[in-house]
C-alpha cells in the first residue's frame, strides 16, 4: 500500500521518527530507572505510567517506519485544474 505524501510532510513525519527514536526514548528509559528505583513495582504507579509511556512510544516508531517504507511523494500541480493529492485549494464561501 502507498502512503502519498508531500515533500513537507515526508520531512515532518522524518522529524518526529528522529525525536522519539533519539530523544524521547531515552527520556522514557530515564522515568523507568528512576521509577524501578522506588521499588515494589507492583503498586508503583510512576513505573506503570512510564511503560504505558514507553510502549506508545515504540508502538509511534513502527507505525512511522512503516508509514515512511511506503511513502511516495507527490509534487503539487497547482496548473493542471485538478484537486490531487498534494493539490493546494482554496475554499470560498457565503460568511
């Protein structure tokens, strides 16, 4: 299946894949360390919020990687007189 994106939209789903792969999943990491640290997990509710954190987290990095895998971009053909993916429009109405 091919996701259609815009040159612009490639480089902000590129920029978010580099943020939670290099950034917030070290920040993840650090909250567990530091909840595990408090111990008995059991009942530890920073350490349960952290992992509900950390499996978003990488659930957000595969979703990506898939949807980057499959990209195609697509120009924008503002003179063809067609709306298209990547087309640019203008909507006018009454109010």
């Amino acid at each position: 299946m091919q996701n259609y994106l815009t040159k612009e939209g490639l480089e902000k789903l590129n920029t978010e894949l580099e943020y939670l792969k290099k950034e917030k999943r070290r920040e993840v990491a650090d909250r567990l360390r530091t909840a595990a640290s408090f111990g008995d997990l059991s009942e530890n509710f920073d350490y349960a919020n952290a992992r509900e954190e950390q499996e978003f987290v990488e659930r957000r990095i595969r979703e990506l990687q898939d949807l980057l895998m499959h990209a195609k971009v697509v120009a924008s053909k503002d003179n063809s007189g067609k709306v298209q993916v990547g087309s640019q429009i203008v909507l006018e109405g009454k109010g």
